[in-house]
C-alpha cells in the first residue's frame, strides 16, 4: 500500500491570487495554506468591496478593486478564477494574455467556442489554461485509473454516472443559477460535471450520447434534471443522471469490467473508504493484491489539484487539467444536451464547431 507524499519544492514559492472572494475561494485559500513550499496566495479582486476585505484580512493578501490592477501590480504565476460560470471565459483571457497561468472552477466556460479560444490563448510553454476537476486528484480515482489501465480488471462494460442532489427553489434566486446565459445549463453543466469528469477520466472518450433533459420541478430557465445513455471508444456503456431534485443526495460511479467492479459512493468528495472494489469469482487474490498495492491517502479535493497543478509549474510543464482534458467532458454535456433538444442520438461530430451547440449548451433552445 503506498501512500502519496506531500510535494515539496526547491525553489521559491510560486506567486497566486484570487478572482471572486466568495465561498469556493476560501476553499481555495485553506488549501493554498496547505502546500506552503509549492505557492502563496498573495492577491485578492471582487466587485463587492466588503467581502474583499474580508477575504484579504482573513488571508493576508493583498485586495484589488478589479482584476486588470491586479494583473499589473502582482503579475501572479497563477490566477484562481472563483467568479460565477459566465464571468469565466473574459477574466481566463485577461489572466493567459497577462502572462499568468489560470485554473477556473467549474464549468471552464459557457460553450465549447469558449473553451477552444482560451485553447488558443495558452502559450506552447506557458501561459496555461487549467480548470478544477478536483476528483480525478483523489488516490481512489489515481489507483482506479491505474488497474483499469494496466488491464488487471480487464475490458470495462457497463458504467453508473448519477448526481441526484437536492436544491431547492431558494437555491435559484440567486439572479445568476439556473440560467443559460450566466450559468450555461442546469445540473448538467453546473452539477453533474464533475462526477462526469471523472466518469470520462477512467473510461476515455465517448463516441455517441442520447439522452433526455427535463424542466420538471424547478422555476429555471434550464433543466432540473437529465439522463442520458453513453457508448464509449472502448466498448462500455454508461447510464447518466443529474438531477436537482432528490431529497437522498448522493454522488455515483459504478464501473463493471470483466475481473471486477468498481464503486465510488460520496457526495461533494471522497476518500478511500469510499470506494469499493468486488472480485469477479476467480480473480479475487489478483484483483485485491493490485488493488492494495496501488496509491492511498489522499482525499480528492483542491488541495489535492492544486499540489498537482503548482508542482507542474514549478517544473515548466502544462498544469493538469489541460484544456484538451476538460474539452472532452464539456463536448460530452454539449452532447446530453444536443441529443436531449433535438431528441436523437448524437457523436462528438454533432456538437463540433458549426453547430448551434458548439456555440451555445442551449443551442436553438430547448423545447419547453
């Protein structure tokens, strides 16, 4: 059983800060001050003046009124960007043409034309354009990501990918949820995409998607839930569920391959008691060797991703998750919703650049 080490670096401490000071930010700044050796948050910006004090005296860091000041005064390694989904394509190519490498929360961006231009942005040795898919960083998805790899569990055939949260209708008032606009989807895209993520992370890419999209219970403009049917290059199968309105809330992965099954059953994270494995009947000593030889100890997290990301740009390399990466979970919700509106099965072709999808998650509209 191996246990991964807190990464340490020989140089100095890279220099980040921090766009939009609300709740996700300061889950940003508690796990900065976890890697000390790899960075130091140092700059703070948000449009309301109170809570950007707040946070600059709650994390020793320096407050800007806007982001452009900040990017002159600090010229930062690396810009957090914690801002609501709409907010996300401008400030990621403010920070990239400034030089500053950026890692933005989920969604990346609003549509895939968003995403392919901040692609373009990046410099082939830096600026680079990252985004925060925290449960790839766990070592139950590391060590599950090896032993499906290495072949030890054998060809993957049927998988389980549900979000079933609950929010209720107060959660929408805030003015920028549940809209397309600002938001860019419903529980698809703002929800649902991490385990998706992750569900792609270990199976690889999709090659066709059908599926539904609701606005079944919610006063929104996007959809409260979806489900959808997902074939794999690799063979497998996928059932995927989103959802806003399940009062028992919990987040699913189940993937059944030849030698085993592998189970993860958390909410908003997990460590490695949350993951299960069960041996197809022949293979259990081979299976649960592998399995307890892999990587432990770390719960995913942002703690977890940003290690990974300053240890990357310490080293001059493209920090994880490159904007190919999340390309291909974000053209997978293009294609749920693709599929849903048009009511038809869909490939990655479809929702391509020239589709209404490519430049919009709601494309020509949704039928309601």
């Amino acid at each position: 059983m191996r246990s991964q080490r807190e990464p340490v670096s020989q140089d100095p401490p890279l220099r980040t800060a921090i766009v939009g000071t609300g709740t996700i930010a300061r889950i940003h700044g508690d796990a900065m001050r976890t890697i000390p050796t790899l960075g130091r948050l140092v700059a703070a910006t948000d449009i309301d003046a109170d809570q950007r004090a707040a946070f600059a005296d709650d994390y020793d860091v320096r407050p800007y009124a806007d982001l452009a000041s900040l990017l002159r005064a600090e010229e930062p390694d690396l810009v957090h960007i914690c801002t609501p989904p709409g907010a996300h394509h401008s400030q990621a190519l403010d920070g990239l043409r400034a030089g500053s490498s950026v890692l933005v929360e989920k969604p990346p961006t609003l549509t895939m034309a968003e995403l392919d231009d901040l692609h373009d942005a990046q410099g082939e040795q830096g600026p680079w354009f990252a985004t925060v898919f925290q449960h790839r960083f766990g070592s139950g998805a590391r060590r599950a990501r090896a032993l499906i790899d290495s072949g030890v569990l054998g060809r993957p055939h049927v998988a389980v990918c549900h979000t079933t949260w609950y929010r209720p209708q107060s959660y929408f008032d805030v003015p920028w949820r549940g809209r397309w606009d600002t938001e860019g989807g419903g529980p698809t895209m703002g929800h649902g995409i991490h385990q998706i993520d992750l569900l792609t992370a270990l199976l690889g890419e999709w090659t066709e998607v059908t599926a539904t999209a609701r606005r079944q219970a919610r006063s929104v403009d996007t959809e409260d839930l979806s489900l959808a049917h997902v074939a794999f290059a690799n063979g497998a199968v996928a059932s995927v569920v989103n959802s806003v309105l399940s009062p028992r809330e919990e987040s699913y992965i189940r993937i059944d391959l030849d030698h085993a099954t592998l189970e993860l059953t958390h909410l908003y994270g997990y460590g490695d008691a949350n993951w299960r494995i069960t041996p197809a009947p022949g293979h259990e000593e081979r299976v649960n060797a592998a399995w307890e030889d892999g990587e432990w100890g770390t719960r995913s997290g942002h703690a977890a991703q940003l290690a990974a990301v300053l240890t990357a740009l310490h080293a001059k390399e493209a920090p994880p998750v490159t904007a190919t990466e999340a390309r291909r979970t974000l053209h997978l919700v293009a294609g749920i919703y693709a599929s849903a509106f048009q009511r038809r099965s869909v490939t990655p072709a479809d929702v391509g650049p020239g589709s209404a999808f490519h430049t919009a998650m709601r494309g020509d509209g949704p039928p309601w």
